[in-house]
C-alpha cells in the first residue's frame, strides 16, 4: 500500500495504491484523508486481515508465542559466546576505523569501559535489563547522566546481536528514573556585559570564541575546530566534519555579534581552559553546563518568537530538543538588552 501526492491532469491529488482481492487498484483523491480511509479500508478486505480477525484470541496468543519462539530458536542456534569485555575491544576497533570525532570516540572508550568494570565477566548475552538498572542505581546517576550512557552502550549491544554475541536488546525494556524537569543555566545580560568587557581589557583574543558561543550558540567543540574563513557575510559555516551532528549549518550573525567579531581575535584559541578560567575570575561570572548555548538559545527565542528559527540556528531537526533541554524562561525586555551587548 502506498501514498503519494501527484499531480493529476494538471491538478493536486493524493493517489493511494493497494491490493484488493490479489489485484492492484488505484485511485486519486483531493484530500490526504479520503485517500487514507481508502486504504484502511482496502486493508480491512486482504483475506489475511479477515483470517487474523476471526482468530479467537487465545489463538492469536498462540500463534504469536509461536512465531516468537521460532525466532529465538534460529537465533539462538546462531549465538556466538564472546565475553563482554572481549566485545567491547573489538568494536572500539571497528569504530576506530570509522572517521569519529576524536572526542566521540574517547567518550565510547569511557562508557564502555564502565560497563565492563562491572560486567566484564559476563558473556554479552548474559546482560540483562535488570543488571542494567541495578547498575545505573548503584551508581546513583541521574537520569540525564543515564541517557548520556545509554547514549554509547545502546549503538554497541545492538552491534553484538549483529555479531551474534547475543540474542536480545537489553535496553529495550529498560525504566529510567523519573526527573522534574531542569531549568538550563544561563547568563543575564549584566553577567554577558561583565564577561565580554574582562575579555576586551585583559585578553581579547578571547572575544571571537566568546562571542560566538554566546551570541551565535556554536558549541564549544565546534569552536575549536572553526577558522576565520568559516566566517563569511552570509553567516558561520559549520561545515559536515567540524559539526558534532555532521550536518553542514549556516548560522545568522547578528548586528551586535557582527560588532564583537569585527574586533578579530584567535580563532581557534590556544590554551583555551587556562585563558577562559582567568576571564571568568577577572569578571566574577560563575559558568555552568553548555551555558553559552543555552543562553543564546533563550534569548534567541524571547527575542524571535519563533521556535522553529531557533531550532534552525542550534542545528536541532525540530523543536523538541529545544523545549526539553535549552531554553530558560527570560523576558522581552531581558532579551532585548542581551542583543544591544556590543563592544
């Protein structure tokens, strides 16, 4: 069965296509939903449809325990026990030969690496969701954490049923602890004017780097992989290899960010951590987790009111990620001050 929007003698239509009676039928509709109740419809008369309805449900019960003991048997006559830490080498292996960012692969090394500190002993098939969550209990991790290491061992205990060192995904099934929701750290517009000002009189090679976490939300990664030649008058060019998604982006600049870069700067900057320690010291502005991003994502948003160019700029598919995670609540006026900080 398909769907598609066509063009019909010269006019928009929604052709739907299915099987109805072992034949093929077509037909055009003006509406997406007539041509979707069509379907239904047609689905409804597929002789398997009306075998598996007039199933009594025991015996759909019966026939889907079936199958899924089927399944499991040609699986588990294909398993091939290999220990978890053995596993665990081989694929950082193969990820290895995979042109990951140095930071990327360093962060599977080190999620990897505690999952075999606690199950090392194990054969992959051995690892079940209750160990799982036992583990993440001991440890007394939140869930954001969770989701961070969840983040790295899923994409690898999916490899090994794809080696065959184990049968199921014990992610699959796995309860995380509830959480409130978290309100992002973000600067104020005093505390942005205070750092940006430190920058200008005691290191202002820093500005650019500042500047653009701040007023155009580059991640810090990312920072540090820019050039000046990514700074053009169409916007910041976060090409495929220097972004963390490795999908390519063209960020707006803004008038006061326009200004701040306008002053040059060391792009990337050496001895970052030493010299951005020293300038948040000098302005007595306290830093939290990805704040420049978050700021800018919540001011950009008061500002702009429209979550959908925000998600753009921050290189989000939609705006989930940025109701979830980066934006604080912050006033018109809030975000209004924050866009007038220029030099």
């Amino acid at each position: 069965m398909t769907l598609r929007k066509v063009i019909n003698h010269g006019n928009p239509r929604w052709r739907a296509t299915a099987k109805v009676n072992g034949r093929r039928r077509q037909r055009f509709f003006r509406t997406k939903e007539e041509a979707q109740g069509w379907l239904i419809e047609a689905h409804r008369q597929h002789p398997c449809e009306q075998f598996w309805k007039a199933l009594p449900l025991a015996e759909k019960q019966r026939v889907m325990l079936a199958y899924q003991s089927g399944q499991n048997k040609v699986a588990a006559s294909n398993l091939k026990p290999v220990a978890l830490a053995e596993a665990a080498s081989r694929y950082i292996l193969v990820r290895g030969t995979q042109n990951l960012h140095p930071l990327t692969l360093r962060q599977i090394r080190w999620k990897l690496k505690l999952l075999v500190g606690s199950f090392g002993g194990l054969q992959c098939h051995e690892l079940t969701t209750a160990m799982l969550e036992g583990w993440f209990a001991s440890r007394n991790w939140k869930r954001s954490t969770i989701e961070g290491v969840l983040a790295k061992i899923g994409p690898f205990l999916n490899w090994c049923i794809r080696e065959s060192y184990c049968i199921y995904y014990p992610l699959k099934y796995i309860i995380l602890p509830k959480e409130d929701e978290r309100q992002p750290c973000i600067f104020s517009p005093d505390q942005v004017s205070n750092l940006m000002a430190a920058a200008t009189s005691r290191d202002p090679g820093m500005i650019p780097y500042l500047a653009l976490g701040i007023f155009a939300g580059v991640r810090p990664e990312e920072l540090m992989r820019l050039g000046w030649e990514d700074i053009t008058t169409h916007g910041v060019s976060i090409n495929g290899h220097k972004a963390k998604t490795r999908q390519r982006r063209l960020i707006t600049i803004s008038e006061n960010l326009k200004g701040w870069l306008s002053l040059g700067g060391d792009l990337p900057p050496k001895s970052r951590r030493r010299r951005l320690e020293a300038l948040r010291q000098a302005s007595g502005v306290l830093w939290g987790h990805d704040i420049m991003r978050h700021s800018f994502a919540s001011y950009h948003l008061a500002y702009h009111a429209s979550p959908d160019r925000t998600a753009h700029e921050l290189g989000h598919r939609d705006t989930q990620m940025l109701f979830r995670h980066y934006r604080q609540l912050v006033t018109r006026e809030a975000a209004e001050a924050f866009w007038a900080i220029r030099p």
